[in-house]
C-alpha cells in the first residue's frame, strides 16, 4: 500500500518518452504507480530505474484489449499511442484502435474505479490551421482521409469519447491538447524534428529539412509539460480543458537546424527535402487558458532544454542500448492476451521489492 496521502495511478504509455518522465515524477513524490505499455514504440529501458521500487509496478498490455488492473485506482493518465508520424503510420488501423479502444478501455477503468482520467490530446486536432495560435475554440482542419488522419481523427474521437463519459456516466475528464515536447528519451529514429536534428548533427550527417525551413513549430521541454499535466490532472473538477500545452515560442524549423548546429559543432550540413503532404505549415499553442485555468506556463529556454537533449543523445550515439526486445523479462507481466484469471491475480500481486 503507498504511504498515506500518496495516489494509486495508472500511467498507460508509460515507457514512452512522456509516460517515462512521468512515472519517475509520480513514483518519486511516493504515488503508487502502475505502467502499463506494449513496448510498441516505448522502451523497458526507460522505466528500468523504477523497476524494483516497491511503489511501481510494469504490465505489459495493449490498451486495444480490455484493462484488467486490480486494486484501487485514483487516476488515469492515458498516454498510450505512437506519436510521431513514421510510427503511427507504420500500422495506421491499428494507429486508430490504439486511439479510440484505448480510450473507451482507459475511459471503462475510470468509471467503474472512479478514478479521475487525464487524456494526452494533441495539437494535431487542429490539422493544418486556417488560424494562428490555435485557440482551444478552433475547430481544427483536418484531412480526414490523409495518411495522418488515422492520428488525428483517432485523437478527435478520444476526445468526443471523454466528453461523452463525463455527460452519461459522470466520469472526471481532463483532456490537455499538448503541443511538439522534446527532451531525453525521445526516439533516435522517430522522425521527430529535435531527435532528427541532434542525432544527425551528433554523427555529422546531413540535416534532412523539408520544404524550405521555414515552416514554424514550437517545442516545450518534457518537465515543463509534465507540469502542466499534473496540474491539470489535480485541478477542480470544472476544470475539464481541452487545454493546450505547449510553448508558444515559435521558431523555424531552419532555426532549429541552426541551433543545434551551434550547440554540437557539427559539421553537418543542411539537405532540403520536399515537404511531406499535409505537413503543418505553422505551429504555436495559444495557452492564455492553461495559464488562467492552472497558473501554468513554460520556464525551460529552448536553449537550455536543448542542451541536455543533446547531453541524452550524445550518449545514446556513442553507446547504442537496448530496445524493447531486451526487456528484462522478470520484470515484466505479460497481458498482451486477454489476460486469464491467474495472470489476473498476478498483477495484482507483483511489485518492486525495494
Ligand atoms: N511528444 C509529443 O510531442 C506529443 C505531442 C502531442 C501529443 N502527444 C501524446 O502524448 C502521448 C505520449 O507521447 P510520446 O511522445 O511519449 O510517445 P511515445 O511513442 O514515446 O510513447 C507512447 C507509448 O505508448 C505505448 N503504446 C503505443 N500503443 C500502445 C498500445 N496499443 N497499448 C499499450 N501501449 C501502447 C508505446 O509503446 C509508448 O511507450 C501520446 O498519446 C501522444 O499522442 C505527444
């Protein structure tokens, strides 16, 4: 049992980039945590650490299959899905399942637990903006027959979902729209712009921009998002969002190029690429109701967070690790399947021993 005071808390996602980051803040403010993931683009590695801390616990599972969590949950942060466009568009039905099961099996934990559950929406359910910033009024547009709709349709349905569990059956929903977050651990190969830059700048190999540069995004370090999660998680219940979450500095992409440029003194050099279709021209939270709502904004410069991302990744080049396939079996619990009665009682037993 956690310490009194402290939260039982489902983290699906948990070995991705975010949900790693978050599971090691929760555990370490002494919450009861329980990861559950498919390894599907996330890493045992990432959750390792935490792997025998008494108050952590990792349940290989797919949130497409019914969640079979035993004991008392107080929230649920569903983080679950591949976020980068070469990942969920490697398998885009399942991208889809991913979104929209996931949601209703998270969503079916909150209700029948009465957790209170916290969506990880994006910035992608504004599509490609007629509008710039995109407040949470917008509307978005989206292509929903292009290669990333089963992303951004699937995340618009997870939210219509959540909207729908509070109005018939009562669930607490909190549903955070978070915009481009990078730090360590993002994926190598993930296709993302910051990963793509500093691990090709780091081997000095050319720096693949698309279109001519000067495209915009706007990128939040990973602890400052986290704060802004939490925050949202444990506001009023009337505070239900949507809520963008993100930085509303707005850089070019060329600019960021630059940047990293600087700070690894590479000697890459920069290689244009035709822009991918329906790839936003223009990206920057408009977060005037997460400050009002939660008091929330960034506070990690561009620069700094940079630094230590390349800090991450200068490692991870000079010594390549392990993947998902090397999970430390013992520490895992399998439910891929629908889990049995027994492999029930296992989860509700195993735990860290520290
Ligand atoms: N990183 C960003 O910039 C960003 C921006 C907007 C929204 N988000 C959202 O935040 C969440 C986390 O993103 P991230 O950047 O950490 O991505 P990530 O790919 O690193 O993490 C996603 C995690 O979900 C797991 N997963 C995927 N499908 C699953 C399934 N069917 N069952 C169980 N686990 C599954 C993966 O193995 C991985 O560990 C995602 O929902 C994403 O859509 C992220």
């Amino acid at each position: 049992m956690p310490p009194s005071g402290s939260l039982n808390i489902v983290v699906t996602g948990g070995a991705g980039f975010i949900g790693s980051h978050l599971c090691d803040r929760l555990v370490h403010k002494g919450h009861a945590v329980t990861c559950v993931d498919n390894l599907y683009t996330g890493r045992f590695d990432n959750v390792r650490p935490l792997s025998n801390h008494r108050n952590f616990r990792f349940v290989k599972a797919d949130v497409r299959e019914p969640l079979a969590i035993e004991g008392p949950v107080d929230r649920i942060y569903n983080l679950a899905c591949p976020a980068s466009p070469p990942h969920y568009q490697r398998d885009p039905i399942g991208t889809v399942k991913t979104c929209v099961l996931g949601a209703i099996h998270a969503l079916e934990l909150a209700r029948t637990t009465g957790a209170r559950i916290l969506q990880a929406s994006t910035s992608e359910v504004y599509g490609d903006p007629d509008i710039h910033p995109q407040p949470e009024s917008y509307r978005g547009a989206v292509n929903p027959v292009g290669p990333r709709a089963c992303y951004d349709e699937g995340k618009r349905c997870a939210e219509a979902l959540f909207f729908d569990y509070r109005r018939v059956h009562g669930v607490s929903v909190k549903v955070a729209r978070i915009f481009n977050t990078y730090g360590p651990r993002m994926l190598e190969n993930d296709g993302r712009v910051i990963s793509n830059f500093v691990v090709q700048a780091l081997r000095n190999q050319p720096i693949t921009l698309y279109g001519d540069g000067s495209q915009t995004r706007s990128f939040c370090y990973v602890e400052d998002l986290l704060d802004g999660l939490e925050l949202l998680m444990e506001s009023d219940d009337t505070v239900t969002g949507p809520l963008n979450l993100g930085n509303p500095r707005e850089v070019t992409v060329k600019e960021i190029a630059d940047m990293v440029l600087a700070q690894t003194g590479s000697r890459s050099r920069l290689a244009y690429h035709p822009l991918p279709q329906d790839d936003p021209r223009r990206r920057k939270p408009e977060i005037t109701a997460a400050a009002s709502a939660l008091g929330w904004q960034p506070r990690i410069a561009l620069e700094d967070g940079l630094r230590s991302t390349i800090d991450y990744f200068a490692l991870k080049v000079a010594t390549p690790t392990a993947t998902a396939k090397h999970a430390d079996s013992n520490a895992v619990i399998d439910v891929t399947a629908r889990p049995s009665r027994k492999r029930r009682t296992a989860l509700s037993t195993v735990g860290g021993s520290a």
